[in-house]
C-alpha cells in the first residue's frame, strides 16, 4: 500500500512537470489546441521543417481527455525539439496515425484517463487497421511503417515517462540506463536494446530479474537477449500446452522431453546451432537458480532432468570454415577502388580502418579521440611508430594497441581535430571519434547499418557482382575476415593475428585464418625446390616410383603410402611404425661386443653429418616418427664419438674377455 502510494504521489509530480514544460513560450504549447507552424513561437525555438509539405497545423484538438492530450502533446513537442522525429514527419503523416490510435483506444479502452500503462495489442491493432482498409505486406504486417510505429512508441514513451523507479525494478530494462552493461558505442538505439518481463507470468517475474541482475554487466546485451529470447519460449511453451504456476518448481524428466518434442517440431529447419540453445541456455539458467537456491528452482537436480545428449549437436569448427565470408578479391578492388564515390564522405575514414585494422565495426565505432592514437618509439628504425589503441567490448579487452601505417595515422589525427573542435559535453560527452552531433543519435556514432547501406548503394551504382553474377551483399564483418586471411597471406604468426584481431583464443584466429587458392598453390609449388622426392608420372604399372633430385639420395623402388620407410646405413627398413625394433637405426653400437677406436672417428662424423640433413628432411616434410628415430640415433652416434675422444676406445666387454 505504501509503494502504490508512492508511485501515485510520483505520478502527480511528474504530471506537474510535464504541464510546466508545456508552459514554455508564454504557454502557447498547453494553451493552442491547434499549433501553426508558421506561428514565430516555432522559428524561436529553430523548429522550422526541413521542406513544406503543404501542411501547416498539427491538430490535438480530437482528444476530449484533457490529461491525454497533454501527454500527447509532451509527447510531439519534446521529441520534435530532441530531433527524435522530424516536424515535416509530423506534420505530414504522424499526427493522423495518432488520431487512427486515438480511435482505436476509445473503442478497445472504455473510460481511458491516461496513457500511463496502456499496451497495445499487435495483433488487435493490425486487425484495427486492416477492417480501416490498411494493406498487409508479404509477411502480414501493415504495410505503413508509421502506423506500426505509433503503436509501439507513443504509450511506451508515456508509460516510462511517469515510472521513476530504479531501472531493474521496472519490468522493461533499457540498456543504456543500467550502469555496466555491456553495449556497442552506437548500439543502444538499436531495436532490442530491452529486457522486457512483462510477456512473462508475473509468478516468474522476480525470478527471471534476480538471474538477469547476475549476468546483465558480466556478458554482452546481446547475450542476455538472446537469453531472455529462449527463455520467454521455455515459459510460453509450456503455458501454452495447459502447464500452470509452479511448473519450473515440479519439473520432471517427462516434462523436459515433452518440451524438446514442441521446440524440434517448431524449429525443425534449423540448423543445430540455433535449436542447440533452446536446451543448452535453458540448463544453464535452471542450474544456476538450483545452486543459488532460487525459492522457485526445480526440485529434481537438473542434470537428472536435462542430460547432455538433449542438446543439439553444434557445427563442427571444419563446417563452420567453409561459412567465413571472404569478400571475393575482384569485389574487395571495386570497393576499395570506389571507396571516394561514397555519399557520406563520413563513412570513408570508418572503413579505411575495417580494412587497415581488420577489427570489428562496433569496435571502431567504439574509438574515443582522446586516446585512440599513440605513438611508440622505435630504437631500430629511430623513430615514432603510430598504434591505434580501443577497448575490444566481445572479449574485454580494455585496450588494445596495435600498429598503423603513417597515411592512415595522419587520417586519424585529421578526424582527432575535427572532434576536439566540434565536441561539446553535451553533444559528445563520451568523446567519440565518429560521433553523431545533433538529432535523435545525438552523443553516440552512427550505426553500422547505415554505413552498411551507403556501401550496399555503392554497389548498386557501380554494379559491383559477386562470383555467382549476382549483386554483392556487403557485410561489415567480411572486412574482417579477409583481413585476417591477408595477415595470413602475408606471413603474420598465427598468434601476431590473435592479438592483432583482438581474439581470446587462437581456435577463434584459426577458424577464418586460411589463405586463397592463389595463394595456396603458390605456396606449393615453392615445395618443388626441396631437396624431396617426386612422382614418376611415366610410370607403366601401378605401384608407385620415386625419384629423387640427387644423386646422393637413394632411389626406392617401392615405398608404401603410409610412408613408414626410415633410411638406415645400407638400405631402408620397412618396418610398420608400431612394431617397436632397437636395431633399426642403432644397430651394433648398443652391442656388448662392439667395439670402436679414434680409427673410426672420420666414420663417425660423416654418419652424424648424414642423420643430421636425415632430420632437416623430415622437419620439412612433417614426418614426426623420422625425425623423432633419427634424433635418437643422432644422441647415441654422439654419445659414443665423445666418449672415444676423451677414452680412446669403447668397448663394453673388453676387460671382461682380455680377464678370461
């Protein structure tokens, strides 16, 4: 009773300063039902539209309830002064989509006395629409975007205008108002940028918002809608097939297999990967609650209602390879050759560094000009070298520095001293370096999307095609993969490319890290140069001959695939690789009853030059069981050859048989 009080005494003072901001301009906005934009109330507050539309009042005055057309204007007068929408947008298509949801709300909603609370039903509201001779599109939605819009801003905005609470006791999360959370620079504005509760039974509501406060600043926003994704599945599935409250609390094996009958049924299309989550995010939660001792966590251990082999199987890594999108090389030169032609001469400086860095969009987008570029000493070439340095938000890296060449530093410099001179701490308190100044983005960089599709008409312009003849599809994350094949290329480390790239492992840096064909079979042929053998192609039968480049090398008439020939002093042994044999390379030098004098060094020498190019070969080659048996016979040839230096002679026996 106390909280409800609380909230209703908020309410009322939020109310009273959404009527004072109203009163601004001698009240004109609270007092005109009718407002002219040619009234100079508008060119004072810079209000003037971007082109006339031949429209030139916005109408309020169809809203009898005085408290909602007071929230309704609030509403349109502070998002048109913030840039959230455009006059122009109001005024030739919003303000009618807010009488159509007016009506809608009179019909469905008796006795309404504010927006505070009210949600509209999507598929009521398409309905609405369709009976008022509104066309669907191909996937069933009503095919005006304005008035899908309206439904899902207007009230929503209301609604969280009046709640005041604390954000994670509310049953819609922002990400951008928690404290930690874990968002791209630009992504905040993005559709999906909530955990809403609210479609979930409210038995549940305390339970999913106490597991969400544990992960909210430990993994990624998307992660956690991902998760809140499958989970509203798991709750509405089960409400859906007559389970009531209290069902997580009396969960059974029969009941879990019952589920991944329903989710392998809905999702039998999909690939493994996508229907494996449906399981393995669902143990995850149900155990976690278990072991913190949720009052609503399954009863029965979960490993006793969830095994192993319910989850999916997952693409192998090898399946994954052949997915890495490498822009194909004739592509990758129109683009870079394009690059200038772009519209938005912003986004040429972004992807310059995708190409130069190979880092993710939202990591360069993520740059702040304050500390982005550093310059580093370097003793051997006697001067300053340039690193671009950024925090890695996917795997935390809090600042990554990796190297750049100097035209693409004193770029960066040039976009460093147009920030410091546009940035203000209103408009960029954050001090981004490709940051928005004004408008609905305002104090944040652009978003991918709109870079992607400046590119994609980039593309359509110039009728750049892909391998197949058809139009290139350009994603911003294909920059990164052929970047990393071009470290690759270029003879980069393996771990070089990890640390430049950001990654936590190096099974991450390998998945993409290939070559091109072209490359590839340069490479190869690079091979003929050893001093190894090759197939005799004129050969008449079957049986497979080698020859070799070298007079010196010894010529086999026969070696079997697996290649367990090992060359031995007067011949080769057959031997298989696992039948174990002393004698195969050592011979008599482990023999009681051999003997050896500084006669025989000179012989020893040239055996030990002979296995030491014996071991230089199989390094080349990769053949482990060559090097590893010549290695030991290459100790033992030394042991020996030190011992009858320093001795003059060996012989194991010898004073035993001269005593006899």
């Amino acid at each position: 009773m106390e909280i409800s009080c609380r909230l209703q005494e908020s309410r009322i003072e939020r109310y009273q300063m959404l009527t004072e901001y109203l009163m601004e301009d001698d009240r004109y906005w609270l007092n005109n039902d009718i407002w002219d934009i040619t009234d100079p109330v508008f060119e004072k507050n810079a209000m003037i539209p971007e082109y006339r539309v031949g429209i030139e009042r916005i109408g309020f005055d169809f809203i009898d309830n005085p408290v909602i057309k007071n929230e309704v204007k609030y509403y349109v007068l502070y998002s048109v002064k913030n840039r959230h929408i455009t006059l122009s947008f109001v005024l030739n298509e919003y303000q009618y989509a807010i009488r159509m949801l007016m009506e809608y709300l009179n019909l469905h909603i008796k006795g309404l006395a504010s927006l505070n609370g009210v949600r509209i039903e999507k598929g009521i509201w398409r309905l609405f629409l369709i009976n008022k001779d509104f066309t669907v599109n191909e996937k069933g939605e009503i095919s005006n975007v304005t008035y899908r819009y309206v439904s899902n801003t207007l009230c929503k905005f209301i609604t969280d205008y009046y709640d005041v609470r604390e954000e994670m006791e509310k049953d819609v999360w922002h990400a951008e108002r928690i404290a930690g959370s874990r968002i791209p620079a630009s992504g905040a504005n993005c559709q999906g940028m909530t955990l809403d509760f609210s479609t979930i039974s409210s038995y549940y509501h305390s339970t999913l918002k106490r597991y969400f406060r544990t992960i909210v600043t430990k993994k990624s926003w998307s992660h956690c809608k991902q998760m809140m994704t499958y989970l509203k599945y798991f709750f509405d599935v089960f409400y859906r097939n007559g389970y009531s409250d209290g069902f997580v609390e009396r969960l059974t094996r029969e009941d879990v297999e019952k589920y991944i009958f329903w989710f392998n049924g809905e999702h039998e299309y999909q690939n493994a990967t996508y229907r494996s989550k449906f399981v393995s995010y669902i143990r995850t939660f149900l155990e976690y609650i278990q072991m913190a001792q949720y009052e609503k966590a399954p009863g029965k251990e979960v490993y006793f209602l969830i095994y192993q082999d319910d989850i999916p199987r997952r693409e192998m890594n090898k399946d994954e390879v052949r997915k890495v999108r490498f822009i194909p090389e004739p592509v990758l030169k129109q683009l870079d050759s394009s690059l200038c032609e772009l519209d938005r001469s912003k986004y040429i400086p972004f992807y310059i560094l995708l190409r130069e860095t190979g880092w993710r969009g939202t990591d360069i987008l993520n740059l702040r000009y304050d500390n982005c570029l550093e310059t580093v000493w370097n003793g051997k070439e006697g001067r300053n070298n340039y690193y671009l340095c950024g925090e890695i938000t996917k795997t935390g890296i809090s600042c990554l520095k990796i190297p750049i060449h100097d035209d693409t530093a004193l770029m960066v410099k040039k976009l460093v001293a147009k920030a410091e001179e546009e940035s203000t701490e209103k408009n960029n308190p954050k001090k981004y370096l490709f940051n928005t100044y004004d408008g609905r983005h305002k104090g944040r960089p652009f978003t991918k999307n709109v870079f992607v599709s400046s590119v994609q008409r980039l593309i359509r312009d110039k009728d750049i095609r892909d391998t197949d003849g058809s139009m290139y599809h350009f994603r911003t994350h294909s920059l990164r993969h052929t970047r990393a094949r071009e470290y690759v290329e270029q003879g980069l480390g393996i771990s070089i490319i990890q640390q430049i790239l950001g990654h936590q492992s190096l099974q991450m840096t390998i998945h993409y890290a290939t070559v091109a064909e072209n490359t590839l079979y340069e490479k190869w042929k690079e091979t003929e140069k050893l001093d190894l053998f090759r197939i005799n192609t004129m050969r008449q039968d079957t049986d497979t001959t080698l020859e070799s480049h070298s007079n010196n090398a010894v010529r086999y008439e026969y070696v079997r695939k697996s290649l367990e020939a090992v060359k031995v002093p007067f011949g080769v042994c057959f031997k298989p690789a696992k039948v174990s044999c002393r004698q195969q390379l050592q011979h008599c030098l482990e023999c009681a009853s051999f003997c050896s004098t500084k006669e025989n060094i000179y012989e020893y020498e040239a055996e030990i030059i002979r296995v030491k190019a014996q071991i230089e070969i199989s390094c080349t080659c990769g053949r482990k069981e060559w090097e590893e048996k010549n290695q030991q016979y290459l100790q033992a040839l030394e042991s020996i050859l030190t011992k009858i230096k320093s001795e003059g002679i060996v012989h194991k026996n010898g004073s035993t048989r001269e005593d006899v």
